[in-house]
C-alpha cells in the first residue's frame, strides 16, 4: 500500500497553491505572467504589489461569493497593478491594458494544475472521505464549481466562512470534525509547511507536503521526510 494512505481513513486537502499550482506558492505563478506580458518591474517591486493587494483583500471586501477564480483574479491584478502606478513604476495605461491578459494567463495556468491534478483527486475520492481545508476569500465554492472540482469534497471549510485562519490549527480540526475522524486517521495534503504543515501535525494528522517554489528562503530550505513531488504520490498502489 501506499505509504502515505495506511491506516488512513479520509483526506484533507488544502486548495490554494495545492490543487491549483502543484506545490508553487501563488506569488510565482503571477511572477510569470507577468514576465511573459512585459511588465517593466523587477520582481521585488512586484512582490511589494503582491502583498499590498492581499492585505487590501483582507481589508475591504472586493471579493464576493459568486466570484469565480478569473473573477477573483482580475480583481486581484488591478489592485496589484494600482499599487504599481502609484509608486509611478508602470502607467496607468499599462494597467489597463495588462489586467485582462495577465488575469487569463494565471486563470490558465491554474486549470491546467487542476485537470493534472484530477485524476489523484477522483481516485482517491472514489476510496476515500474528502474535506477541504482553505484560507480563501469567501468565494472557494463558486471557484471549485466553475473547475468542477466540488463533487469531490463532502465539506469545504474555508477561512472567511468558519472565521479561523491557518495557521490556526483550529481550522484543520474542523476538517477532522466534518471527517468524523480521529487525527491520526487523517492524512493532510498541503504546499505550505508552516501553514498545513505543522499545524496540521499538531493535531496528530498525517501529512503529505507538496514542496514546489514558496514564498521565503527559508520555507525553500525547509525539509522533511514527508515531501512529496506531485499530487500523484497518493495514487494508490
């Protein structure tokens, strides 16, 4: 059997840099975009631009409940791309112009992380109890509807509905509580170790760690034993 699912008896996945980019943190994949789109910043001044939309996120509701993931990220680069203008390192006419096109190359990227990783969520869902576990915007249902991905999962929990953030470790034993579980019959599937990671060991759960690009050197740095390349690690034997 595979080493990961013995003596498991249901699954937790997060969704965000899990699911949708294979392991890479968020921050990479729209580094890309706008690499491939010409945006004349260097990647620290966009990294700048990345927290501030994030923190304007939490901040102000921008995002709503019917918002897919193109939606949420066109949202997400006009207010990247505002930062950028005021601190005057594009123009607003380049923000304009670069808010589609960087919006649908991320939306792109992300779907075809999803339909990779479809087929180890539908084989694993076919033996297992699912619940997902994820610091979202409020809108993580339509996201997973529009990506067909909601039938997998008996329950979502997500931050912005239960009100718990990770690396709380409170949100994860709500996913264990959904499960009707003990912890160490729950294995957690997570692309950030100090978010899914340790809270999720904390519990006693199980983990699998998708390791791609993270955020910080020392996440990158990071290791242990439970690492694993792709998705397709869970594939049972």
């Amino acid at each position: 059997m595979n080493r990961y699912l013995k003596d498991i008896k249901g699954i937790i996945f997060d969704y965000g840099g899990t699911i949708d980019t294979g392991g890479d943190h968020w921050s990479e994949v729209i580094w890309k975009a706008y690499e491939a789109e010409g945006v004349g910043v260097t990647k620290e001044q966009f990294r700048d631009a990345y927290v501030f939309a994030e923190r304007e996120l939490a901040r102000t509701r921008h995002i709503l409940p019917e918002h897919n993931f193109h939606d949420l990220l066109l949202i997400k680069m006009r207010i990247e791309l505002s930062d950028l203008v005021a601190r005057r390192l594009i123009s607003e006419a380049d923000a304009g112009r670069l808010a589609g096109p960087l919006a649908r190359r991320c939306y792109d990227a992300a779907r075809a992380s999803v339909e990779r990783a479809r087929p180890v969520i539908e084989a694993l869902a076919a033996e297992y109890p699912l619940v997902l576990v994820s610091n979202f915007y409020g809108n993580v249902e339509a996201v997973l509807e529009d990506f067909d991905l909601r039938r997998y999962f008996r329950t979502i929990v997500e931050s912005a509905v239960v009100g718990v953030r990770k690396p709380d470790p409170k949100i994860f034993a709500l996913g264990v509580e959904a499960l009707g579980l003990r912890p160490q019959e729950v294995l957690v599937v997570g692309d950030s170790y100090k978010k899914d990671i340790v809270p999720a060991e904390s519990l006693g759960c199980r983990v699998a760690w998708i390791k791609g690009k993270g955020w910080t050197a020392d996440e990158d740095a990071q290791t242990h034993p439970d690492i694993i390349p792709s998705l397709r690690a869970l594939l049972p034997d």
